[in-house]
C-alpha cells in the first residue's frame, strides 16, 4: 500500500481577492476553474512547483479556517519574494521552532493559515 499526495481544499469568499493573495502575492498559477453554470460557485486549482491547492466557493466542501502545512526548500528566498512584494496586507517574518523547524506563516483573506516549513 502506498499513499500518495494530499491536495487540501480551502474555502474562499470572493475570488477577485484569492486571486491578488494566491498568484499575486505568494505566485501560484491557476491550472483550471470550474463552474457548474455562469454565476455559481467557483472550484479551482492552483499550484506552484510541487505544491497543489483546490479553492473553493462551495460552502459544503470545506470551513474556513483551515491549516496547511507545506514543506518547502529555499524558504529564505521565499521569504525574500515576498517581501519584495510589499503587499499590502501581508508581511510575513521567519521564525525558528524549538522542534527544529523554520516556518514562515500566512493567513489568507479568508482565515486560511498556510505555514511554510524548512528543515534547515
């Protein structure tokens, strides 16, 4: 047996804003969007390298609030990218764990937290 990549889903409200926070800011690419007729929910995927991410409008699929951890290599310059955005309502710092972890955390516009981790 063998498991495979897990593919959270995080909830959204308004998807002019997941899009300034998630290609804007952190730089993921929109794979697809799918709606079941005009002016119903929106479901989509985003990625970025290796890391994938469904949001959704559906108010059945997920709470808000949820957490995410996402293991990354190069957090630094990570950190850096964004910090060069200047975002306006964003501005992450790195902290050490005492479990011996370096994590950079962001809250979406929804309540989402994602933390990205480095071993190093």
């Amino acid at each position: 047996m063998q498991f495979s990549q897990v593919t959270p889903i995080l909830r959204i409200f308004d998807v002019e804003k997941a899009g300034e926070f998630y290609t804007g800011f952190l730089g993921f690419t929109i794979d697809w969007e799918h709606r079941f007729e005009e002016n119903f929910p929106l479901y989509m995927q985003l990625s970025r390298d290796g890391c994938v991410l469904h949001l959704s409008e559906h108010h059945g699929d997920c709470s808000p609030g949820a957490a995410v951890r996402i293991a990354t290599s190069g957090l630094e310059e990570f950190h850096a990218e964004l910090t060069a955005k200047n975002y306006r309502y964003m501005k992450p710092g790195i902290e050490s764990t005492p479990w011996g972890t370096r994590e950079m955390a962001v809250r979406d516009p929804f309540g989402n937290r994602l933390v990205f981790i480095s071993d190093n």
